[in-house]
C-alpha cells in the first residue's frame, strides 16, 4: 500500500513539474509569473498592515479601559455640591449715585 502511495505521489509531482515547464514555456508567461509575483507581495504586505491594525486595536480597548476606570473613580470622588452654596445671589446691589 505503501508503495502503491509513493509511486502515485511521484507520477503526480513528475506530471505538475511537467505542466509547470510548460506553462514557463508559453508565450507571455513571464508576464503572468510577474503578475502573481506582485500579487503574493500585495498579500504579504497586505498582511503586515492587518497585523499592525490588530496591535492598534489591543492598545485601543486597553485605553477605553483605563480612561473608563479613571471616569469611574473620578465621579466616586467628586463630592456633591449643596443647591444653596453653588447659586449666586439674587439680592440687589446698592450702587452710590453720583451727584
């Protein structure tokens, strides 16, 4: 079974690597070969960015962490202020005329 495995694992790498020579041999396969080039370079960078927009993303929810604590904390501390104290005063003020 074994070799039944190897001998149809190596008649199918001898046919790929045959159609491989053919299709470099075809005319305009190099513009082809050049063009998928460029794409897996797109892909990678493509990649690069997306791990970096996943970095961003962590430092993002630690902050909105950290500032929401801080909100939290501050609203618990803030002593509340009486209604009397913080209104200004209604009472007029007697101003001296000038004669």
């Amino acid at each position: 079974m074994a070799d039944r495995r190897q001998d149809l694992l190596g008649r199918l790498a001898d046919l790929s690597e045959e159609a491989i020579q053919r299709l470099a041999e075809a005319p305009g396969a190099d513009r082809v070969f050049a063009a998928v080039n460029g794409l897996r370079e797109r892909v990678d960078e493509l990649q690069k960015q997306t791990r970096g927009l996943q970095k961003l993303e962590q430092r993002l929810d630690t902050l909105e962490k950290r500032v929401d604590a801080l909100a939290k904390t501050k609203t618990a501390t803030t002593p509340a202020r009486s209604s009397a104290g913080s209104r200004p005063s209604t009472a007029k003020r007697s101003t001296p005329k000038k004669t």
